[in-house]
C-alpha cells in the first residue's frame, strides 16, 4: 500500500498563545510564543525545573555547534502573568547567566492558525514591549 502525500491531511496548526505583546518597531501586536534560552547545563536545568512546576512545555537540545538549548513554549492557557515571570526572571538572570531570544509571531499573521516554519519570528527581547 502507498501512501500517498497529496492526498494527506497536514496537521493541525497550532492554537496561539494568551500572551500579546507588541513588536518594537512598528507597534504591531503579537503573540508571544515562548522563549529560547543558551547557557550552561546547569542553569538551563534550573529554568526548566520552573517550567515544569509551572506546567509550561520546555525541551532540552544540543545545537548543532554543540551549544545547550531550551526553547520553552506558552500554551493558550498560559496566564499572562505566569509567562511574562517566567521570561522575565530568564532575562534578569534568576536561573543563572542565559541568553534569551523571544519568539514571536504577529498577530495578523495567525488570523489563520500558526505556521510553525513561516511565520515565528526569533526576536532579541528589545525588540518587543509589553
């Protein structure tokens, strides 16, 4: 039996996220997706714990150039306030010296759903206010 890709149906795309900040430049309102964190192993262990008690999805990964990653996702039920914590005690250094890029996406952008591939935009966090 062959499969055949044409006549498959492509998965869901995923809800946005409660949380809505704006991009810097332009003012335009967006969705905050999550963020990435770079660090050691152990700060980034840290940060994840927070995740985890907090019920936020975050995944561990190597980089190709060998550098530990979390990249660290709202959900819809994400409550404002628990997300914008989180990421901003990232940022201040609570779990350790990280470096933190923003995942955005505009909301124009996701009137119809989220292109995961297209349509985040990976963002230094001065590049969005609240």
């Amino acid at each position: 039996m062959m499969f055949d890709l044409q006549q498959a149906t492509p998965p869901p795309r995923p809800i946005p996220p409660s949380i809505v900040v704006q991009r810097a430049a332009d003012n335009a309102p967006a969705y905050l997706m999550g963020f990435t964190a770079f660090g050691l192993d152990q700060d980034l262990a840290r940060l994840q714990a927070m995740a985890n008690t907090l019920k936020q999805p975050a995944a561990r990964i190597t980089t190709l150039d060998g550098q530990q990653q979390l990249i660290l996702t709202f959900t819809p039920t994400t409550p404002r306030d628990v997300g914008l914590k989180l990421y901003h005690d990232a940022l201040a250094g609570k779990y350790g010296n990280l470096r933190v890029v923003a995942m955005i996406v505009a909301l124009r952008d996701a009137a119809d759903g989220i292109d995961l591939d297209k349509e985040v935009q990976m963002t230094s966090p001065s590049a969005i206010k609240e």
